[in-house]
C-alpha cells in the first residue's frame, strides 16, 4: 500500500432499491473491475470488446461505461461478447448498467459511449480485448490494498468542490464558461484545500442513508477520471490550459456524470413528471425537483439529458461541471499527482 | 500582422516626417541654447511638439491597426500614450516658458487654459469616459450597442480617446462622441447576440377572436385523446391528459398545450422566464400572451425559430377551435354584401 493515501471501502456500503446490501460477490467484482480498468484506461480513446458475461464482466462493463469518458467527438464502443439471449436484461440489473441500456436507445441520447453485443468473439471486432483471465491475473498480481480499498483522497476534494458550488450562488449560471467569472470561487477552494483531508465515508451516515453513499460514490467515480481529464489536455499543469478548453472538459463531464447517475439507480423523468414539474413554479418546482432525485424506490433526474437541454432547462447545474474542472489541477496539484 | 503594419506604417507618411523635424528641432534647441536662450524656449517648444504630434500620430495608426484586429490592449494603450503625451506636452510648454505664480505670463497662460478647458470640455469627459469603459470591459471592438437618445443601433468598429465609431444596421456608419455613453445610457447587446445568456427574447402578442371560447364537450375531448388526431397533431405530448375533460375551456386548453410546447422545444431556454399568459381583453378579443427566450448566438437563426414558434401558434390555434383576430378588410364587407 502507498503512502499518503487514504483508503476506504466505500463499495460496502451500496443498497439497491428496496434497501437490500448487494451480495459479497457483486461488491467484490465492483472492486476488482474499478481497479482493472482504471490500470488499463491510459488516456488515449480506445474501443473495447469484453469477451465474456460472467458476473465479473459485466462489472467491467459497468467500469468501462463510467471511465470511458473522453474529448472526442465519436463515441467509445463498448463490445460485449456473450451467448447468453437475454444478456440485455442481465445488463439492466442493478448492480451492471441499471438504466442505461434503455438510455442509450433513446433517440435524442447524446452519450459519449456506445454499447453493442455480439454473440462471437472475431478479429473484426473493432477494439482492445479483455477477457476473464486478463482480469483475474491482474487481481492476482496486486496487493489486496490496491484493489480492495479505494484511495478516497480525490473524492474528498471533488466533494468539497461540490459543497463549495452549492454555497456560491454567484457562480454564473448564464456565460457559464467565462472561466474568469471563478475566479473569487477558486480562490476560496485554494484555501479550503489546505485542511487536512478527512475520511469520505461516515459510518453512522452510510448505513442509513443511500442517497449519502450514491453521491459519495459519485464523488468516487468523478475523481477517478481526474488523470484522464489531466491526459486529454497533455497533463498541462497550466491552468490557462484547463480553462482554454473548460467547454469541451464541461460536456464530457456532463455526459460521465449522466452515465454514472443512469448506473447508480437513477432514470431519466418521464412524460407525466414533466408535466407536473413543469406546471410548478419556484419552490415548489425546487421542492418536486428534490423529492424526484430522493425518492430512494425509483430514483429520478431532471438534469439526466444532453449538455444541450441542461442549458436551458437547469442551466444553473452548469456551474457544477464547470468548476469542478478548472479545480481538477489544483486537486492534482495538492496531493502531488 | 507585420505585413499589414508596415503597409499603413508606409502610407502614412506625413507623421514620419514629423518624426524628422523632431530630430532637427533637437539639434538646434541644443545649439542654440548656448546662444541665445530666447529662441530656444521656442524651438524646444518646437521640438516638444514635434514629437507629441509624432506620438500621437504613431498611436493613431497603430489604434487602426489593433482596431481592423480587434486588439481590445493595444487600443486602450495607444489612447493612454496619446493622453500621457498630450500631458507632457503641457508640463512641457509650463517649464519650457517657466511658468510660475507672480509671473507675468501666469495669467494670460491661465486664462487661455480655462478658455481651452470650456471649448475641449466634452473632450475631457470623453478622455474620462474612455477611461471609465476601457477599465470595466464594457466597450470592446465588435459589440453591438444600441444608443437610444441618439437613435443608433449598430456594431463598434473603432474606439479613440473622443469618439465611437459605428457601422449601423442599415450600412451607414456613425460616429459619436465618447461621452455620450458615460452621460447618458447605452445598450451592450454583445453578450446576448454571441450566446453569453440565457437566450434572445421573443415578447409577441396575439389576438384571439373570443367569440371562439368555448368549454369542450364529451365528444370533443374524446376526439382530442383519440390515436388518429393524436397521430396527427401529437397534442397529448404537451398537454396533461387530466387537461383534457368535458367543460374544459378550449382556450385554457390550449394556453397549457402553449406552454409545455414551448418547455419541450430544443431551442427554448426554460429560463429565466418562460411565459404564455392572457392579458387585457381589447375589443378585437383576448390579447395571449408569449414570453420565451431562445438560444442562439445568431440573429439569423433567432429569427428563423422565431418564425417557426409564430408558425407554431397560427397552425396550432385551429386544433382547439380557435382563431387569430383579423379585422375585416373592404374585400371582406363587399363580399358580405354581395351575399346578403
């Protein structure tokens, strides 16, 4: 185990929709899929077959759909090789792709990835290969630290810049990307990112509040990406750099954040909830808007749309996305990457 | 760049050959300060204004230059230049003519200073407004500004230390006093025109004829959730279903199906405001109300959804059985004539 890290298990903690904790093996493939792919994924844009559908699979394939992230204006071709005929309604499992195998379906899906499945595994198919036995010598040549525990160092920082978002509500939800409008924000992040780092998981807090652990893992997932996004921009530590390009960053975090949240449990909302949330006005549209996004038996998400549609319909969302790029290489910077 | 430089920098010459007298008004300032000190003042003077009028000049085509390249910097210090040379041009001419209390010359010089200071006071505001604009970023080279008291609407193509030229709308260019805009309001509609907002305005108006309104009957509202109108006019999209029900008024209707229409539109911002309201009832009818904003950084394109959204409406207004107000013109009256 390295030092200067703080590693936690945060998988554990994870309930699907009646409240029920998922089975040891599933959060045991969850850990071992994250670190896989997080080893394999370098940066560059590159499709990948999966050439299996065992459990352990299809937690790869729920990694490589929430890491595929990139600056780029063709999408990452996720291949899935199985025989099995109802492979789709397995993917729609919970603990897989829950609500993105039907998102990605949708006409006006603007997603970054693409999912196909293939019933044989050929050398036209076109991508990186991996297979079950990739991924369990790399599980083998690991410590258990390092693929059991995860280094929750970044995640606390993303969340500070969430909570941070929150708070400054004169971070402009028009002109989104004048990056200079952050200044005063950034600043302030600066200072707060000189406070030790304190654990990401309350136990107390997890255990009996899953919307807290979704969006602690979120916080997860989001930094897991942090050196991809570092990668797309050539690890300039310049941070000219980073907001030279905060657009493109902004709308590829948009569609990861979209992914990880359709993965998480959370669906779009529907034609009748339109509807209603937009016949409310004020706070009660807020107050609707909360009770769609926490009502933990069927999770829902206005901003779950394109990058398009979230500027005129919460365009006050933006500055999330935003700001947590531009703070990306002060995060960097901070724990020495 | 360069190129482009050195092509104004040759044909305008007259300021180079300023620049030359400069150099020859020096050289005899020096020789004949040994003289005598008299003709010196005067050709220090001379020389002094020599190369205040070279500067400025200089400042003056670099100012076109960094204007035709939209070079906000440069501008604004070519004009700090111009007015730090026209100051030391004063400091100059002061200790050149040692201009000091008690002096005899003090009060002519006075008096012509307050004199220049009343005739080039709209200069002196414009200088002070240049400098108001330029540090707030609130004029840049391309902005479209509207000047209401002065009736211009157009983009800014050149910006000095006195005056504002613009190129308007209708291809004539004008060129107004700087001061203007530190005095009296203007309108900076650039972040709207390059997208920076939440969209461009569309604030129409329509008269609905009331002698259409009407509640719905059983009928009717079946016929507005039947699949064939539905396949047609795919209403049941964009109005609720509990909307649609025996004694509900056709224009109450259509004013929800208005504005779920509109909420749905790609290129309709939901903020800051997205309104379809009634107003004043006139006498030609009921005045509906639509207050949207749509996303675009071109005014073309604005126009061109700005059309399809009024298209939109006249269309639409039939499926519930209502009708835009139209007075009757003469054709109308002759041909009721004519039946009767």
């Amino acid at each position: 185990m390295k030092k200067n890290t703080l590693r936690e298990c945060p998988f554990e903690y994870m309930r699907d929709r009646n409240g029920n904790k998922f089975s040891e093996e599933t959060v045991g493939n969850w850990y071992k899929s994250r670190a896989f792919v997080l080893d394999r994924l370098d940066g560059n844009q590159q499709d990948v077959v999966v050439d299996g559908d065992s459990p352990l699979m299809l937690s790869v394939v729920r990694h490589l759909a929430l890491y595929s992230h990139y600056i780029s204006n063709k999408p990452t071709v996720i291949t899935l090789v199985s025989q099995n005929a109802t492979i789709e309604d397995e993917l729609k499992k919970e603990e897989y792709l829950c609500h993105l195998v039907d998102y990605l379906k949708r006409a006006d899906c603007d997603l970054d990835i693409e999912l196909r499945t293939v019933k044989e595994f050929s050398d036209d198919l076109q991508g990186v290969r991996i297979t079950e036995s990739d991924v369990n010598e790399f599980v083998n040549k690991k410590g258990h630290d390092d693929v059991y525990t995860v280094d929750t160092r970044k995640a606390v920082l993303a969340q500070r810049i969430y909570e941070l978002g929150a708070l400054i509500d004169n971070l402009t939800a028009e002109d989104i990307h004048s990056t200079k409008r952050y200044a005063m924000a950034l600043d302030a992040f600066e200072y707060l990112l000189r406070d030790k780092i304190k654990p990401l998981i309350d136990k107390a807090q997890w255990e009996n509040d899953p919307i807290k652990v979704k969006n602690g893992l979120s916080s997860i997932y989001s930094a897991d990406c942090f050196e991809l996004r570092a990668f797309a921009i050539n690890n300039d530590k310049n941070y000219k750099k980073w907001e030279e390009n905060n657009e493109a960053l902004s709308i590829s975090e948009h569609a990861r954040w979209v992914v990880e949240r359709l993965i998480m449990g959370y669906r779009p909302i529907n034609h009748e909830e339109r509807m209603q949330y937009e016949s409310l006005f004020g706070q009660k549209r807020q107050a609707y808007f909360k009770v769609l996004k926490n009502n933990v038996q069927d999770l829902a998400h206005i901003d779950i749309c394109s990058y398009r549609d979230l500027r005129r319909i919460d365009p006050n969302s933006l500055k999330y996305d935003s700001f947590l790029m531009l703070a990306i290489p002060r995060i960097l910077k901070r724990l020495k990457h | 760049m360069k190129s482009l430089g050195n092509k104004w920098l040759i044909k305008n010459r007259w300021w180079t050959i300023v620049g030359a007298l400069f150099v020859v008004f020096l050289a005899m300032a020096i020789w004949s300060y040994c003289k005598d000190k008299h003709i010196a003042q005067w050709l220090q003077l001379l020389t002094l204004t020599s190369f205040v009028v070279f500067v400025i000049g200089l400042c003056n085509t670099l100012t076109n230059i960094f204007s035709l390249r939209k070079k906000e910097n440069g501008i604004t210090w070519c004009q700090i230049i111009i007015l730090l040379s026209i100051g030391l041009w004063i400091l100059g001419f002061i200790l050149i003519f040692n201009i000091q209390s008690g002096n005899n010359n003090t009060i002519v010089f006075g008096i012509i200073g307050g004199l220049l200071t009343l005739i080039f006071q709209d200069k002196i505001k414009g200088v002070v407004t240049f400098i108001h604009l330029r540090a707030n970023n609130l004029l840049n080279i391309g902005d479209w500004i509207q000047v209401p008291k002065l009736g211009v609407d157009g983009e800014v193509r050149k910006v000095t230390l006195t005056t504002v030229t613009l190129y308007n709308w209708d291809t004539t260019t004008s060129t107004i006093p700087i001061s203007t805009l530190h005095a009296d309001h203007f309108i900076n509609l650039q972040h709207m025109s390059s997208g920076k907002t939440y969209g461009w305005r569309i604030d129409k108006t329509f008269i609905v004829d009331t002698e259409c309104f009407h509640t719905i009957s059983q009928q009717e509202a079946d016929m507005f959730k039947s699949e064939d109108f539905n396949k047609q006019h795919n209403i049941l999209d964009f109005l609720p279903e509990n909307e649609i029900k025996e004694g509900a008024l056709n224009a109450r209707m259509y004013r929800l199906y208005l504005y779920h229409w509109l909420m749905s539109q790609p290129d309709v911002s939901q903020l800051p405001r997205l309104v379809v309201k009634w107003i004043d009832q006139v006498k030609e009818g009921m005045q509906l109300q639509m207050y949207v904003f749509i996303i675009t950084n071109n005014l073309d394109d604005f126009e061109w959804h700005q059309s399809l959204v009024i298209e939109h409406v006249m269309e639409s207004l039939g499926w519930f059985g209502l009708r835009l107000y139209q007075r009757p013109s003469s054709y109308d009256e002759n041909t009721k004539e004519a039946a009767l």
